[in-house]
C-alpha cells in the first residue's frame, strides 16, 4: 500500500464480492476470509461465490464506469468522521465536513450534489447505509433498494461480526456484498467505497490496476440488479456490512421504505447564492441547477424581493429522480445594487438563493 497523506489511519480494511444467479442452493457460498499482513489493513481479494447454477458479472451501467483515480478524503473529513460518535451533533459535524468532498467526487462524474434528510444525523447506521447507497444509485439513474429487509440485515450482521463480506443468501437473483472496517462512518464508508477504491487505496483486494478487486464496492453499489431490489446493513463496532439483492421477492421489507425517506430530502442546488451585474439599461442572466436529489418532483419557482429589476424565465420544471434543469432568471439595475431571493418549492420543502445585483 503506498504511504497516504492521512497516514494516522492505520486500521481500515475494505472487502467486496459480486454475482449473479438464477438460483443459489441454501449454504452453496463459499465466504472470503479477511488476511491481515503486518503493519497494514486487514482486507480479502474478492472472490465469486457459486452455486450450482449459471453465474456471471452483473452487466455494467451508465455512472459506474471506473474512475481515473482514487480521490482522497482529506484531513477535514477524516477528522470529523473517523470513528465518530452515534450522538447527533457529531454526526451533524461528520455531515458538514463530508458532503462538500463527497459532492466534488459527484461532479467530477457530472452527478448531482447528495443532499441528506434533516433526521439523517439521528439515524441508525444500517438506515444511514440505505440513505446513502440509494442516492448514489438514484443520482446516475438507477433504481433504489427499497427498503431494508431484517433478514438481509441478519446476512450483514454476520459479515460485520466477522469481519468479512456476509454470507450469500439462498433463492437470490443478484448479490452484491461489501465490508468495511476501522472507519465508524456511514459517510466515510460510503467515500472510500465510491471514490476511493482503486490501486493505492485502503483495498487490498486491488494490489495492481488489474487486479479483480479494483473497484468492486463501486460496481456492487451501482450495478443494473433486477427487481425487486432490498438491501442488508449491520455494524459491529467499526465493522459494517451491507448487502444488495435483486430479484428479492422472498424477504419482507423493513420500515420505514426508501419511498418514505425520500419525500423528505429536499433537492440540491448548484449554488445558496448568486452575484450579477449589467451596464444600466440593460439586462444580464444566470442561471441556478437543481437536481431532485432523492425523488422525482415538480419544482416551483418563485422570486422574493428586488422589485421589478428582476424576473424568473420559468415558473416551474417536473424532474424525474436523479434529474435536474437550470432555472433562468433576469436582472436589469436600477440607480442602487438589488438583493432578491430565489426560492425553490419542491420535494422535501423550500430552498432558498441568496441574488444580489449590482451596476457594471
């Protein structure tokens, strides 16, 4: 492993393994131990796991192709969420100092910004995991695991208690399975798994840059599972686990849904303010993106404030999932600068950008 800017960090460990079947016999996996070598992370090259049954790669999808590089967390991030307390204001921190890497990676790719819902600091962390897995999936389009199943959760519980991806459930059409360890963040897992897992990273299961393992907590997240999709999450101190499953038609589903939780995320946007100037007597225009960041939504539009020296080019736009559209507004100044305020009404509750016009 090459020596990291946060070279505190000296027990993180990731594994991954991904399969498809038609059919898997009860106890036919074969599980991947975790090895631990001196001085670095415990970690496991992935391996398949088969039954007697047809067995291949989920197909690849648009948003998980494999990144150039690894991105780093950073020293801010790490410090605030590196085995970070359960109690909510340190979440809330963890939350601040994340969200800003967590969405450079996201644009980098052209994906919207993650927003999280205001209870998110007061979640569980398997309910944490879902939140965060799902709007990596639903920001590139994808389907979201609907809920969490308890006997997915029974799976990942055994993989985080060992340290090791959780065993295979039996009857599933598509699996995939991740672990992590040393980190206690939801936020932070979900990094190193997404934007962080290629050669040089805290995965020992890509020792080169062709080695299987590259990746795969990538491709697991973001992989084209069939319907119905459920999914897994334990912990066991900093030990956690999450499992997806497509084709989960035998497992009942947990409360609350992802349907439930998205209703509650409201959408992002590309900036909270915006500057302007034009020449007197004339007119200059911006624009700011949003995205419905968690559910689709008719976002409404309306301007607050500054008079007639500003105007909105649209009233509204309906955004599928994982979509966005650039709302256009004019300026036109008058003798002194104007301040007004964009506020977008959609999905979650309102949002607000701070404009401020001046004269050129």
């Amino acid at each position: 492993m090459r020596a990291r800017a946060h070279h505190f960090v000296s027990a993180i460990a990731v594994t991954g393994a991904l399969l498809m079947v038609t059919s898997l016999p009860a106890g036919a996996a074969t599980v991947a131990a975790a090895t631990s070598r001196p001085g670095t992370p415990r970690s496991s090259t992935p391996h398949p796991r088969v039954g007697h049954s047809r067995a291949g790669i989920l197909p690849a999808v648009r948003g998980a192709a494999t990144p150039p590089a690894n991105r780093l967390p950073g020293r801010t991030f790490l410090q605030a969420c590196l085995l970070v307390s359960r109690a909510a204001p340190a979440q809330r921190r963890c939350e601040s100092a994340a969200l800003p890497v967590i969405n450079a990676a996201r644009a980098s790719e052209g994906v919207g910004p993650m927003q999280l819902p205001a209870a998110f600091a007061t979640m569980s962390a398997p309910l944490q995991f879902l939140v965060v897995t799902d709007l990596e999936r639903v920001g590139r389009g994808l389907p979201a695991a609907a809920a969490l199943s308890p006997a997915l959760d029974g799976l990942a519980q055994a993989g985080a208690n060992t340290s090791s991806d959780p065993p295979m459930p039996s009857g599933a059409g598509s699996v995939g399975a991740n672990w992590a360890g040393g980190l206690g963040s939801t936020l932070l897992t979900d990094f190193l798994w997404m934007y962080d897992d290629g050669p040089g990273s805290f995965n020992l299961g890509c020792t080169s840059s062709g080695a299987p393992g590259c990746w795969v907590h990538r491709r697991n997240i973001l992989a084209g599972y069939q319907g119905p999709l459920l999914m897994g999450a334990a912990t066991a101190g900093t030990s956690a686990a999450i499992e997806l499953v497509g084709g989960a038609t035998r497992w009942a589903a947990a409360t609350p849904s992802w349907r439930s939780i998205a209703a509650t995320v409201p959408v992002g946007m590309s900036s909270g303010s915006v500057s302007i100037s034009a020449a007197p007597g004339h007119t200059a225009g911006r624009h700011v993106t949003i995205w419905a960041t968690a559910a689709g939504t008719v976002a409404r539009f309306t301007l607050r404030g500054g008079g007639r020296q500003w105007w909105l080019i649209r009233s509204s736009c309906r955004l599928r999932a994982g979509g966005h559209c650039n709302v256009w507004f004019g300026y036109r100044p008058a003798a002194d600068a104007s301040r007004a305020a964009l506020v977008v009404s959609a999905v979650g509750g309102s949002r607000s950008v701070a404009l401020r016009g001046r004269s050129a």
